[in-house]
C-alpha cells in the first residue's frame, strides 16, 4: 500500500532523466534517509506508475494515479487558521487559473510562514523546506495538494496542469 511520502519521491523521480539517480541522490535531494526512499521505491514498485526493474517511471501510470487514487493514498487533514506556506489553488500556476475566493487560502503550517491561511497537512514533513528550496518542486506539490483539497473545477484544472508537467518532464528525458 502506498503511502503519502511515496507521492513526494515519485514527483522527483518524474524530474530525472531516465535512470541518472542513486537512492542516495534521491534521499539528499529529498531529505530524506536512504532508507525511507528505498522502500518508497519498492512500494512504487508494485504500482503501475514504476518500473522497478526498469528504473523507469511511467507517465501514464503517474497520471492515473495522481487523477484517481492520490485523495485515498494522502487524504486531506485540515487544521485551523495558522501562519504558513501557501499551497494548492494560493500559488502559480494554479493562481493564474482560479480566481481567488473569500475564505483563508490553505497553507503548510509554518512558523517562518508569512501568509495566513487554512491549515492543509503536507504529503510529508519534508515538503515545507523542499518547496522553499526548490521552486519546481514546489509548484509539483502545490498541484498534488489541489487534487487532494480543490472542488471538482480546482482538480480538473490542477490535473491538466499536471499532466502538462509530466509530458514537458518526459520531453526533456527524450532530448
């Protein structure tokens, strides 16, 4: 069974070339410990969004498992209003394509936070200091958090956005 912090691995290994990873390179770029990101792998192993044997992602899995499962793999616990970093449907490219609404946009929970918003638990512990770390990662999990916490409108489009990213992400393996 896949758990929430195999989305965060699976969304790094969408950003590689073909096979140019060691787990080790995946847990430092993921802070996370070797071992986590191995059984991650395994775990991923047994879906159809990886081949384990390959070291292959497959986009189309990727898609459908994004689009279908993520909102029972890595269901949305919500918190009160907190100080943190804005998510989902708050930040590009979803921003640009929903128009804001009056309630609290979601946010991670963040001390160093300076929006104020609806608490959304991230995928992970890791995700706040990925995405302050790294803008193209951040924009992947801000579309996974609008599948999991958007309307039906919000999903349609973050799903769009996201297939995007991987067709553009396996381009860039191609060339």
């Amino acid at each position: 069974m896949l758990r929430p912090v195999d989305i965060v691995v699976l969304l790094q290994l969408l950003r590689h070339r073909g096979a140019d990873w060691t787990v080790r390179s995946l847990a430092e770029e993921l802070r996370l410990p070797s071992a986590s990101v191995q059984r991650s792998l395994e775990r991923l192993g047994s879906t159809p969004a990886y081949d384990a044997g390959r070291r292959r992602v497959s986009l189309s899995g990727c898609t459908e498992l994004f689009e279908h499962a993520l909102r029972f793999i890595a269901p949305v616990l919500r918190g009160g209003e907190t100080r943190g970093l804005p998510t989902a449907w708050a930040v590009p490219p979803l921003s640009q394509h929903i128009a804001p609404v009056d309630e609290l946009p979601p946010v991670w929970p963040d001390p160093r936070g300076e929006q104020r918003g609806l608490e959304v638990q991230p995928l992970h512990s890791a995700v706040v200091s990925l995405a302050r770390a790294d803008p193209e990662m951040y924009e992947l999990l801000a579309l996974v958090d609008a599948l999991r916490v958007g309307d039906a409108r919000t999903r349609g489009v973050a799903a769009e956005l996201l297939r995007e990213r991987i067709r553009t992400s396996a381009a860039a393996r191609a060339a």
